[in-house]
C-alpha cells in the first residue's frame, strides 16, 4: 500500500473538520448580503438573514413552553410572595419609622405591635387588590412573545454570536470534531475501494 493512500483518510478528516467550521461559520457570517453578480445570487447567514422570524419563534415557543403572563400572575398571587411582601413591609416600617423614633416616646412597644398586627392583618387585602389590577393588566397589555422577540431583534449580531457559542461551545466543538472522524472513515472507505478493487 502506497503513502498516498495511507494520507488520503487525513485529508478527509480535515475536510470533514474545515467544512463543519465554515458551516458553523455561515450561520451567522456574512452579516450582509453579499451579491454574487452574473449567477444574480445573494448569500448570508442564516441568523441574519431569518432573524425576524427565528425571533418570533423563540418568543413564541418561550411564552408557550417555558414562561408565560400567567407563570408571572401565578407567582404574584402566591401565598409565598404575598408573606414576602407583607413581612418586608413589616421589616421596613419598622427600620424606616418606629425605629427612629426616640426611646422615650410612651407605648413605643404597643405601637410597634398595633402596627405589625395591623399590617399582617390588613395588608394582604391591599395586595390582593393590587395583585387582581396588576393581573389583569398583565393579561391584557404584557405580551411575553412579543417581549423577547423585540430584545432578540434588539441585539447586536456580534453579540448574539458571542452568546451562542457561549451557550453551546463545547457542541459546536464536538460538530466539528465529527466531521473530522466522518471525512477520516470516509477517507478509510475509499483507501478500501482502492486496495480491494
């Protein structure tokens, strides 16, 4: 078997591995259209070039499968957050009112306990109240979908590259490394046609 075809799975490897990076590449690169003239074709990345629309789906899927206007109502209306409100309100008074008050003031003690019994007992009444108007508003006027696909219309492509091979880097690495081990077999498979045949 000659040296020639011992190089040929090598050469595979890494045309399997420089193609799968410059696929990775062109999801979001050129940024801008680029014309190609006599053929009259244009071509860009995929991101770029449907960043509208992908957009639109991520808000929607976002919305419908992950978090919705009535994940954030529900966490509102919890028991959990209404004691959360209701104890740091408590917490609050107190630092901001009764505790600067002067030692010597008559009742201090009998106040700071008329008020937090008050607060504990009225103050859920008032946040419920506030938590229907907050909700329906939520309902009527806060669209999520809508809210995420102006933010990812809003990025910078830069940026949103950056973020995606942050998120998914070691994926990516392992797509190219993939196409080094199909070219390198594929390279094997043609070494084997050439021997045999």
């Amino acid at each position: 078997m000659s040296a020639k075809l011992l190089i040929i799975p090598f050469i595979g490897a890494f045309i399997g591995w420089i193609t799968n990076k410059l696929a990775i590449k062109f999801i979001f690169w050129p940024l801008k259209p680029i014309k190609i003239p006599l053929i009259n074709f244009e071509f860009q990345g995929v991101i770029p070039k449907r960043r509208k629309e992908i957009a639109s789906t991520v808000g929607l899927i976002v919305e419908r499968e992950l978090l919705s206007a009535e994940d954030f109502i529900n966490y509102l209306n919890s028991s959990e957050t209404k004691k959360k409100i209701v104890d740091g309100a408590v917490l609050e008074l107190n630092r901001t009112v009764l505790n600067r008050m002067p030692k010597y003031v008559p009742f201090k003690k009998y106040f700071e306990e008329l008020i937090e019994s008050r607060l504990s007992n009225e103050l859920p009444k008032i946040i419920d109240s506030i938590s229907k108007n907050i909700s329906e508003d939520l309902k009527s006027s806060f669209v999520l979908s809508k809210t995420v696909e102006d933010k990812l219309n809003s990025l910078d492509l830069l940026y949103l590259e950056n973020l995606t091979y942050e998120i998914a880097s070691r994926e990516l690495n392992h797509i190219e490394v993939m196409g080094a081990v199909l070219g390198f077999l594929i390279g094997l498979i043609q070494v084997a046609f050439a021997v045999f045949l």
